[in-house]
C-alpha cells in the first residue's frame, strides 16, 4: 500500500485506498483517492482521512490541501456491506471524521469528476471550495438502501440549496450533475474534464497569494457565524477584524499597496 511517513503521526504508514503527495515548492499538500475505478471509501479509510487532514493542517510546508482522485470517478461512495459490519459506536463518527476538511484551518479544494455519490459528495461538501468537472455527477442515493446520509449530507447540503432542493436530492436520491451544482450554488466552478486540473492547480496559486492569517481567521469565522444571528455574526467579524489589525501581515499588506509592490506575507 501506499505510504505517509509523517513525524506527527506513525501509525499513518499504511494508507487504505489513497496517498498523499506533498509538493513544498508550491505548499501544496494532494490527498488522492486511489483506488480505482470507483474509489469506494471504506471504514477505515474515513478513520485514516481523517487523521491526514489533522497531519497536514499542522505541517508548516502546506499552505492549501486539495483533496482529488484517480479515474474517472471521484467515489462511488462508501462500503456498503462495511456499515453492517461497523459498531454504532463506529458509525456514530462518520460525520465527524467526514468534516475534517471544513475542521482544517488551512483552505481545502475538492477536484471533483464522475460518480461523486455518497460519502464521496458529503466529504466534497465539507471542502472549501468545490470544483466540478463537465462529467460529475451528485447523490445522495441512501433512501435506495432503506437509510439515510449519515456524514453531514443532507446538512450542509440544506444550508447551501435550502430544504425544498434538498428534500428533492435526498428523498428521492435525485443525482445533479457539476453545471447543475454550480448554478445552484454547490459547486465554485464547473469547467470542462480536460480543464479539471488547471483549474485546480490555477486556483491553489490564487490562495497563496493571500495572507495564511487572514485566511485562516476568515475560513474560521466564516464557519463558525454560518447559523449566527447577523448581530452576532457582525460582532465576532468585528473582533477578529480587530485582532488581524496587530498582524504583521496586514501592516505588510498595507505598506505593499502604498508602495505599488507585491506583498510578501509571512503568515504572523
């Protein structure tokens, strides 16, 4: 199997059904799922995924994590005849270790093509931003199965297309296709498959341009006021607004734009 050496974490030695490649030069950090053709995520694996992304959010040689696979489908989903085997105490940290990425301080993009179904989607709607091939195509097909999305799908899907388009995707494990997600608001970009990994890679060099304190504070605030009153919400922007003032990235930001420069950021 694929190996992760990591000095943070051993027992991260042999990945099940996926790797990690780390290119420090762009302070890029990939977690490819590779276990083609479908890339069915087991049990362990969500255990392992998870553990990856708390790894790489304290590595100080990644600045953005893309999460993407090999093939032609992102993920079938899960293991089916794993969820019958699993404990309930098993089961009941499925969505927990699914939202390790919107956990992670650093911006997680998910690179989406094909089947995108299952656990497969509710791991792409914890990301940050979502880019959807041409060919991808969303479900949350559990009501087949007599069940329902057990990782935050149906969630964090009601929060971006509300309960009406939900209901329609989730009860009747309605598949949506990457144009259709992106007009409703799912997917940040819909862009030809050939395109897929430019668009990716053009937009991890996007955010590096970006202050990492910045980025990190707004990532977090952003999640935390998502069911805020606006007051409150207001409120906590102000706080952290104050706070990024002491930085010295913001000072930086501000002397590169009087000087008509490019600022260099270091994250302080």
């Amino acid at each position: 199997m694929p190996s992760f050496s990591s000095p943070l974490i051993d027992p991260l030695n042999e990945l099940d059904g996926f790797r990690v490649e780390i290119d420090a030069a762009r302070e890029r950090a990939d977690i490819i799922l590779d276990r083609p053709p479908l890339n069915v995520i087991s049990m362990p694996q969500r255990d392992q995924l998870r553990l990856v992304f708390e790894t790489l959010d304290l590595d100080d040689q990644v600045r953005i994590i893309v999460l993407r696979s090999e093939g032609e489908h992102f993920s079938s989903g899960g293991n089916i005849r794993g969820f019958l085997e699993a404990t309930p105490e098993k089961v009941s940290k499925l969505a927990w270790n699914i939202a390790a990425p919107a956990r992670c301080f650093k911006p997680v993009i998910v690179a989406n093509r094909g089947y995108c179904f299952g656990v497969g989607f509710e791991i792409s709607l914890a990301c940050d931003f979502r880019i959807a091939s041409e060919t991808t195509l969303y479900s949350l097909p559990e009501q087949r199965l007599g069940q329902i999305p057990g990782s935050g799908g149906s969630a964090r899907l009601q929060k971006m297309v509300g309960i009406t388009r939900t209901k329609d995707i989730v009860m009747r494990s309605k598949r949506i296709s990457g144009e259709q997600a992106f007009a409703w608001g799912v997917a940040t970009e819909c862009v030809a498959d050939k395109d897929l990994e430019s668009s990716t890679d053009a937009l991890v060099d996007e955010l590096r341009t970006f202050a990492p304190l910045a980025q990190r504070t707004a990532k977090k605030l952003l999640n935390d006021t998502e069911d805020a009153f606006l007051t409150t919400a207001i409120e906590l922007e102000g706080h952290s607004y104050s706070r990024l003032r002491t930085s010295e990235d913001f000072k930086e930001g501000v002397e590169a734009f009087h000087e008509k420069r490019k600022p260099n950021f270091r994250g302080a």
